[in-house]
C-alpha cells in the first residue's frame, strides 16, 4: 500500500501503519500447505543416552572409567615350552635318581627299603595334592573370568534365559558365604517372576555382591590404614617394603576367597601379576600428581609432618591396588552398585595420619 502524497508539494505527509492486521489478513486469504505423511524410520538414528554427551558427561562415562582386566595370554610361548622340557628331563632325573636309592637301599636291607618306598610314596601323594589344589586353584580363578564374561553377554540381551543361567551358577559359587543367604532366598522368589536380563543381572549384583562389597571396602580401608601407619613410624625404607609387600599379598587373597576364588599359590601370583600389570597401565603404581594433589587438596599439608604425609600417600597406593584386585576377582561387573574409588578413601586414611599427627 503506497502512503497518501500531499496535494500542495508532491510530498508524503507522516502516517501510521497496522503491520499486524495486513499481515493477518493476508496469511487469511492464503491457503495453508498440508504435508503428506511420510516414514523416517531409514532415516533417523537414535543416540544411546550412556553415548549421548548431553545425558551422561564423558568424564561419569562407563567405558572412561579404567576397570581392571586380566590380561591376555599368547596360546605359544617358548619360555612355557622350555619349562616342559626341562621338567619333564628334571623329572625323569629324579625317577632315576629314586631308583638307584630305593635299589641300593634294598641291598642293604629290606626294612630300609620298604622305608625308602614309603617315605616316597607319602611324598608322592603330599606333592599330588599340592598340584592338585593348585589347579583348582586356578581353575576357579579361570570360572569367575567366565562368569564375569557371560554376565555381560546376557546383560546385551532381554531374554532371561542367559540371565538367569548367569544367576544360578553366581548363586553356586556363593554358597559358602552367610552374608549372601538373604539375597539367594530373595532371588529364588523371583523364579516364577517375569523380569528382564539386564534387570535380573543388577538384581543379583544388588543381593548377593552387595554384602560383599561392603566387606569388600572394609579389608581395603583396613589394609590402607596399617599401611598407612607402618610406613609413618618405620625408620627404614626396607620395613616398608617388606610390610606393604605382605600387606598387598594379604589383601589380594583375601579379595579372591571373597568373591570365591579361593587361589593358591600359583594361582595368587597370577592374580597378583594381573594387578600390577593393570595398574601399569593406568599409571597408578607411581606416587602420580593426581593423588598428591588429592591429598593436599584437602588440606593436609597444613597438618602432617612429611613422613606422615609419605605414609598416607603409601596408604592411598595401597587402596588402589586394593581396588584393581576388586575389579578382577569380583564375578559381575559394576552395574547397579557404584564402582568405589581412591576418593572413598581419602578421609578415612587422612584421619589416621591426623590423630598419629596429633599424638
């Protein structure tokens, strides 16, 4: 619409406009496109809420959170190869040896012999049953792998079957636990109860593992504070070495036989050998800035001598190794229980070194 012009010059005279009602009346008289229906399911891709960054920060992230795994063994190895080869020559050497012993023993007198045959054979049977609890040993550190591995396979799934495969055997090898009685009886209320994989999964991690985690976190937190106490007062480097050495070795087959590994010696030293490989690669087996930093980050520094300081901090490490032990012997993975960290630690351990400070 072109403004009125003024009669006496050709010019236009001030006016006002209504922008609003010639809009409105305009879009009245236009007609209003309709869409035809159409499809996007090709089309559109739906973001995970654990993937989506807007939902779950990166750093509170599942696959950031380091969690200890054992490591991979190679299938060959000639070092394996060379320790058959040369127990099998060590042993048939031994054979040997026996033979000539038990033989000329007989030739002297037959009493003596029968005792030499009896003397080996008790031998025998000790080192059997030696080997023997060695290889169930490991065999049931092997069995809490697996377990731990099909948990989340059925976890994928919403079929229970697997779930529920994955709960009986857990419930097996718990058995011999009293704080797991409870949550064994409420899971075999549950038997003729519809309920998810995934949800059957954090339903027995809740019953049966939470006990132990709690158990869990005391041999940790009891652990750390004598480490934490030794290494303060001990007036040679040596002492705490030795001490925190029996420390760690206590801990880790104290962890085991609470999940139900129960190792033995071998089996303890492979256990042992996955948590510090796990820990090297982490970077957490050094005295890092990052602990160092959560330490004086509350306000320690102030109150604790150096060696005290020293001892907390060996206290720290300790709860760290502690953990990364949790992480391997313990048969589910952390889903529906928070995953405990070296900041759960902190004010307990510190608290020590205050009142050692204090005295």
């Amino acid at each position: 619409m072109r403004p009125p012009e003024s009669p006496q010059n050709g010019k236009r005279r001030p006016a006002s406009f209504s922008i609003e009602e010639e809009s409105a009346a305009r879009n009245e008289t236009l007609p209003v496109p309709r869409r035809s229906p159409r499809s996007f399911e090709d089309g559109v891709v739906v973001t995970p809420d654990e993937q989506d960054p807007f939902v779950t920060p990166p750093e509170l992230a599942a696959e950031a959170i380091p969690v200890a795994e054992p490591r991979k063994r190679k299938k060959f190895s000639f070092v394996n190869l060379a320790t058959a080869a040369f127990g099998t020559f060590l042993s048939l050497a031994f054979g040997l040896w026996a033979d000539s012993v038990v033989r000329d023993l007989f030739t002297r007198a037959d009493w003596l012999g029968y005792a030499a045959l009896g003397a080996l054979a008790i031998g025998l049977v000790a080192v059997a049953v030696i080997v023997g609890r060695e290889i169930f040993g490991m065999m049931r550190l092997s069995a809490v792998q697996t377990l731990k591995a099909q948990a989340e396979q059925a976890a994928l799934s919403p079929r229970p079957t697997a779930a529920r495969a994955v709960v009986a055997t857990l419930a097996k090898l718990l058995s011999h636990r009293a704080e797991t009685a409870k949550g064994r009886a409420n899971l075999d209320a549950t038997k003729d109860e519809i309920i998810d994989g995934p949800q059957l999964i954090e339903l027995a991690e809740r019953e049966l593992l939470a006990p132990l985690d709690r158990k869990a976190r005391a041999l940790i937190l009891g652990s750390s504070k004598r480490v934490s106490i030794v290494t303060a007062i001990s007036p040679r480097a040596i002492v705490d070495l030795a001490y925190v050495l029996f420390e760690v070795t206590r801990l880790i087959r104290a962890m085991a036989e609470l999940y139900g590994g129960r190792p033995g010696t071998l089996g303890l030293l492979r256990l042992m050998r996955d948590v510090i490989a796990h820990l090297a690669v982490t970077g957490s087996i050094a005295v890092g800035d990052g602990v160092a930093q959560q330490v004086l980050g509350h306000g320690l520094a102030s109150r604790l001598s150096k060696r005290l300081g020293e001892g907390v901090i060996n206290g720290l490490l300790t709860a760290r190794i502690g953990i990364a032990a949790m992480d391997l012997c313990r048969p589910l993975p952390f889903r529906a229980v928070k995953r405990p960290g070296i900041s759960d630690f902190i004010s307990d351990i510190a608290a020590v070194g205050g009142r050692k400070d204090e005295q």
